[in-house]
C-alpha cells in the first residue's frame, strides 16, 4: 500500500459543480486547479475526482463513451495531465473515477456489440440469445438494434453492462470469467488504467466494484477477478491507490483494494449516525451508536488490517450531510469522521455545512441526488463566486438561501465549521495514533447511549475521544485519566472513581497511558 495513504485525507470534487472558470456555468479543470491551495489550506492532502470523461450524461457522467478522452466542457486531456502535475507540486495526490461495471450507449464498443454480425465487440456485453429472453435478475435493454439478443443493465437503463462472465454459468449464452469475451474485457480495463497512470494520475476511486461478475452472490468471482487486477497493478504500477464502491471490504480488500467506503444501505451504516430519522450525532440524544459499532468491530476484525475501511461525510449519491444535522451537530460528525481508523472522506462543501438544495428538477440523471450536487459556494460575489455565467446557465441552480454558507464568512468566522474541520485535521495529521492505521478499541458504544468513546493507538501513543452530541449531560465507567488533554469543544469533562463526567455537546480527546 502506498506509504501516503498512512495519512490520507480524501476531497471529492464533484467537478462539474466546483469552479468554473470559462463562464459556461460548469466547473472545470482549470477551476479546479484555482482551487486546489484552498483546499490544501483545509488541510486535505488528497482528491478523488468523480468521473470527467467523454459522456453523453444520462448519468453526470458514469454513462462513459470514451474512457480515455475528457469530456470538452471540463477541459482536454492536457489540462487534465496539468491537473494532476499541480496537484503533485503540493505534495496532494488525485484519484479518478474508474467505472468498470458499464458503458453509455453512445460507447464505440456498445456501438459494435448492438451489430447482428459477429465482430471484435459482440461479447463485450451481456446479452441473452434471443430478443425474447431477458437476463434473470437484471434489469436489460430489448429492441434498440437488430440484433437477435437482449442486453443487460448495470444501473440506469442507459447503461449496458459490460461482461466479466457469470460466476457459475447456467444458460449457453452466459459465459464463464476465463472465456475470451470476459478476459478481453478485463485486457481493456487495465488498458484505461494504464492510460491514465501512466498520465500521471495516483490511482482510482472504482464505482461499483462487487458488480462486475454476474450471479456472484457472495462475491466470490468477483474478488478473483480484482486480484487479477492487483497482480498486473503490482507488476506495472505498485503504488497506485485503489478504493472500491463496494461496502464488502472482507472482499475488496481480499480482492487487492487499498480501501473500501462504508457506504448508506441499511440499519448498520453510518446512515444511522448521520442521515436516519435518529442520527447519532443529532442533539436530541435519540440515536445508537450501538449497532454502527458491532457491524464495524466485525468488519475490522474480518480485514485482518489488510487494508481501510473509509468513512465519507457524503458523496453525490446522498443527502447532504447538512440536510439531517445542524449548527454544532456537524462538528461532532466531523469530530468523529476525523478521528476514526481509516482515509477519511469530504464531499465538496461539506467542510462548510453547504445544506441539500430543496425542491431542484433533476439534472442529468441526479434525481434526488441533484440537491447534494449544488455548485460550491465560494464567497459573496456574483453567483456565490462559482461563475460569472448568467444563472439560468448554471449546471444546477445555487442554494438561494440569504444565510447560505460560504468559504468566505466561514473563513472570517474562527467558530465556524470550516476551522473546525480545519483544527481537527490538523490535529489528526500532528497524531499518527489518529491517522489511518492507527488501531481503535471501543471503550463505551451502549445500546441508545451517550457518550461514544473509543481509544486510538500507535507505537506508544493512545488517544482517547470521547463524543457527546446529545443535550444533556452524562457519565460512564473508565478508569483513564483526563491529566493531558489535547483537544476539547464544549464543556469540560472530569474524572473521578473510575467515572467520567461528560457535559452536554462536548467532545474532547486526551493522550493516555
Ligand atoms: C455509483 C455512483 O456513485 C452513482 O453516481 C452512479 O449513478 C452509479 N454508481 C452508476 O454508475
Ligand atoms: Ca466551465
């Protein structure tokens, strides 16, 4: 694993909704480097970049037609190589989005696979037999060309999936991974990859890396078939850094990923720290931290350390983080997220509380995910300093909010979120304990329970954090003492026989022995 994931912390950039710096209402590459001190500033000393290829943006973009080209509007192929060489000047390091799972319809290869007449690209995709025949379990594309076949969908409708083979193949028309269709597939995708790293990019953040093999329920196949890719990583690129979009990291991390995100679905998520009727982290003091903290130790347990489990604050895909906690309550999630065992993750904006924009149409396939895509709010300059286009040429419409956020009365505010995160960043970078590998113990985690304290370790440093967002005071049995604090937001804590007295919406955290 790359030494500089030890203390990674990861920035998205949503590139279409950053900067724009040609006055089309779209973010761009060269905004992207305008602003890349800022979030050096912050603290950040790594991006991952959501997709930014040739598209026809059914999907913003995870709808790719040519892996290996820009898309025009956010710069060329040059600018995107200047990117990266800038982003190295400061000592930074950039991710791109690789989507292995599926095309566009618009994709040259998808183009030749919808032909009748067997050529280089028929197996590329999944298709059935016969136009009559829908793959079972997926979702397929039925009567677009003329041939004798249905396609398989990996997501929207607009995007065929590509064909790794099935686990265990049971009809003549699905094929086993070692058949020549499914291994020139995987040929191509360390074609892209080698395209781009050898660009100058770091590595990448991989979009829905368990889909790959078909009817792999527990995702047996598709793990070998990333350990495939580590093999030919290790071999031509041993320090290219691989996060996967797939919430398993028992198998990413089997499968060669550096880091796996634990991402929203279901009751053991963070979902329920940040973004349920009752997250954790909200000052009502109805959570539990609980379950987060049984699925997570069994998580930790079962990766043996062979890799990261990384929290993001948000992503494209959900809600704002700001959409289900406010004010202070956000600097205990980011307390938390910047304090826990792997590479944390930033959404764009989130470091200033930018909030869910209501009520938006949606925008390129964003749906409901279109109100968490809203362009940065930079300062109180025209357009909320994100472009000097007209606003009916916005990407997505800004939030119109007269209070809205920006970097700028964040900035002139030392209480505000944005230090905050800065203060907590900087503290996570000053403490290897804190960093990614550093080892965490959960000493109090009770069923609907406040506080949450955990220790961090490494070498000879502990760390103990202990969070309390709920509004009313509390006390837990621990027998460490409170003698060096290194940092604390709200009241004061103190110990006593064996207990520790935490005021109402506090946190801190002590060096222990
Ligand atoms: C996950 C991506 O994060 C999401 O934005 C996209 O729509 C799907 N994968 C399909 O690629
Ligand atoms: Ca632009």
């Amino acid at each position: 694993m790359a030494k500089w994931l030890d203390n990674a912390i990861f920035y998205e950039i949503y590139p279409q909704s950053f900067k724009d710096t040609n006055s089309d209402g779209i973010g761009d590459f060269n905004g992207i480097i305008e602003k890349l001190d800022y979030i050096k500033e912050l603290g950040c000393n790594a991006i991952w970049l959501n997709p930014c290829f040739e598209s026809p943006f059914g999907d913003a973009g995870y709808d790719v037609a040519d892996y290996c080209k820009t898309a025009p509007r956010y710069g060329t192929n040059d600018d995107l190589k200047r990117l990266f060489d800038e982003v190295h000047k400061r000592e930074m390091h950039i991710l791109l989005d690789l989507v292995p799972g599926h095309t566009s319809v618009e994709h040259p290869w998808f183009k030749e696979s919808m032909k009748p007449e067997r050529n280089e690209f028929t197996d590329r995709y999944v298709w059935t037999s016969s136009i009559w025949e829908a793959p079972e379990g997926m979702g397929s594309l039925r009567g677009i060309s003329d041939r004798d076949g249905s396609c398989a969908v990996n997501f929207f409708s607009n995007q065929p999936s590509l064909n790794y083979g099935f686990y265990k193949p049971e009809l003549p028309w699905q094929q086993s991974m070692d058949d020549p269709g499914p291994k020139a597939t995987v040929e191509a995708l360390k074609d892209i990859m080698r395209f781009w790293l050898k660009m100058g990019c770091d590595g990448f953040r991989v979009d829905m890396a368990g889909s790959l093999v078909k009817h792999d329920e527990d995702g047996k196949g598709t793990t070998k078939l990333w350990q495939g890719i580590r093999a030919f990583l290790d071999e031509e690129f041993p320090d290219a850094a691989m996060v996967s979009e797939w919430s398993q990291p028992k198998n990413s991390l089997a499968g060669g990923f550096h880091m796996d995100f634990i991402l929203f679905f279901g009751p053991d998520h963070p979902n329920n720290l940040f973004r349920s009727p009752e997250p954790f982290f909200a000052s009502r003091g109805k959570g539990d931290i609980s379950k987060f903290v049984e699925k997570y130790k069994a998580d930790y347990e079962a990766t043996a350390r062979n890799g990261l489990i990384c929290i993001p604050s948000g992503n494209h895909d959900v809600d704002r983080i700001a959409r289900h906690l406010h004010g202070d309550e956000l600097k205990f999630a980011f307390a938390f997220l910047l304090t826990m065992p792997g590479a944390p993750f930033i959404y764009y904006g989130d470091e200033i509380g930018m909030r869910y924009v209501e009520g938006l149409d949606s925008v390129e396939g964003g749906y409901n995910r279109t109100g968490s895509r809203s362009p940065m709010q930079w300062d109180d300059g025209v357009n909320a300093g994100f472009s000097c286009a007209g606003k009916e040429k916005l990407y997505i419409p800004l939030d119109e909010s007269t209070d809205r956020p920006t970097v700028q009365n964040q900035m002139a505010d030392s209480s505000s979120l944005y230090h905050e995160v800065k203060r907590l960043i900087a503290l996570r970078q000053a403490h290897p304990a804190l960093q990614s590998k550093g080892e965490i113990d959960f000493i109090y985690a009770e069923k609907n329970a406040y506080p949450f304290a955990y220790l961090r370790s490494a070498g000879n440093e502990k760390i103990l954090v202990i969070l309390n967002p709920s509004d009313r005071d509390t006390a837990f049995d621990c027998d460490y003492s409170l003698e060096n604090e290194l940092y604390a937001f709200g009241g004061k804590m103190s110990a006593a026989e064996g207990k520790i007295t935490v005021p109402a919406q506090s946190y801190a955290f002590y060096q222990v022995s």
